[in-house]
C-alpha cells in the first residue's frame, strides 16, 4: 500500500469523527484534533479494521500519553510499518 493511501484513508477516518475537519492537516497532533481518550480508541479501533493491523499495547499506551506528540505523518508512518510486518 503507497504512503498517500493510507494517507488518505486515515484522513477519511478522522473526517468522520471531527465536526471541525479544517484541523486535519499533515503536521496536526491528536492533541490539536481535541480528541479526548475515548476518541483516540474509537480511531484506533477503526484504523485497526481499516488497515487489517494491530495496534501493539505499548504503541497504544504511547498514544494516549502523549498524544500532543504523534502527528498524523508519524500515525502514518505506525501505520505503513505494521502494514508491512504482518
């Protein structure tokens, strides 16, 4: 799967949830989607059926701890990663 796929599939998850889609831009953080703990599991969550992949308890664990840390690249680049592991 090319970068701009997933790129594009992960945007078209968070148009779904967000009512401001404005904020999804490549360098936006979870923390400036405003997505609180529950939110970022349902994206998870959907992701993980999207995409056909498991997301690793510690990578998880990561995401809710510092979720002003992970931008939409690097979710991306998580993403094309375990794509290619499985």
């Amino acid at each position: 799967m090319e970068r701009l796929d997933v790129q594009q599939r992960l945007y078209n998850t968070l148009g779904v949830m967000l009512i401001d889609k404005a904020e999804i831009k490549e360098d936006a953080t979870l923390r400036d989607l405003a997505l609180d703990d529950l939110e970022i599991e349902a994206l998870l969550d959907q992701l993980e059926f999207e995409f056909d992949i498991v997301f690793p308890i510690r990578i998880r664990k990561r995401i809710y701890k510092a979720p002003e840390h992970l931008t939409l690249q690097i979710l991306v680049d998580v993403i094309l990663v375990l794509i290619e592991n499985d």
